[in-house]
C-alpha cells in the first residue's frame, strides 16, 4: 500500500502551530513555575505523539506538569475525567 505524499505546511499553518504552541506553554507555566525548557520538551513529546519520562526529585513540579496538559486535553475531547489515566482509557485506542 503506497502512502500518498503530504504538502509541506504552509508559512500561516507553521505560524498558527508557532502561536498556538506558544500559548500552551504559557497557559502551562501557570502551574509549572521557572520550567520553561521542561515545559516545552514536554509537550513537544505530546505533540509529537511521543512518550515522555519525568524524573526529578520530589516537589518540582512532575505531576503537574503531566496533569495539566491531559486535563486539557481530555475536557477537548469530551472525556468527564481529569485524571490522565482515565482520560486515556477514553480517548486512546487500545
């Protein structure tokens, strides 16, 4: 099966991910303080549908950093959970 070739995104798409990108970040160092790059390797994973693996020693902020981002996302995709596994089990095929 041969995949069909995608367009390169336009300059307005790359700057509309470029700003919305941008605004996520913001709107996750509300609750993640003084973490800027951790914040934005994080959800470059999660926009690349990747997988992530926090480690820090206790009170920096790891929980909030995973929550934040997957309530979210899971109140978007119509999920009545807030907890991450949860939403998951919802949302994700299995």
């Amino acid at each position: 099966m041969t995949v069909p070739a995608q367009q390169p995104p336009t300059p307005q798409e790359v700057q509309g991910f470029v700003d919305t990108f941008g605004r996520v970040v913001s709107n996750v160092e509300l609750a993640v303080l003084g973490k800027n790059q951790v914040v934005r390797l994080a959800l470059t994973a999660l926009f690349a549908e990747g997988h992530l693996l926090i480690e820090d020693v206790p009170g920096t902020g790891k929980t909030s950093l995973a929550r934040g981002p997957s309530r979210r996302a899971c109140r978007a995709s119509g999920g009545g959970s807030s907890s991450p596994r949860t939403c998951c089990r919802r949302t994700c095929p299995a």
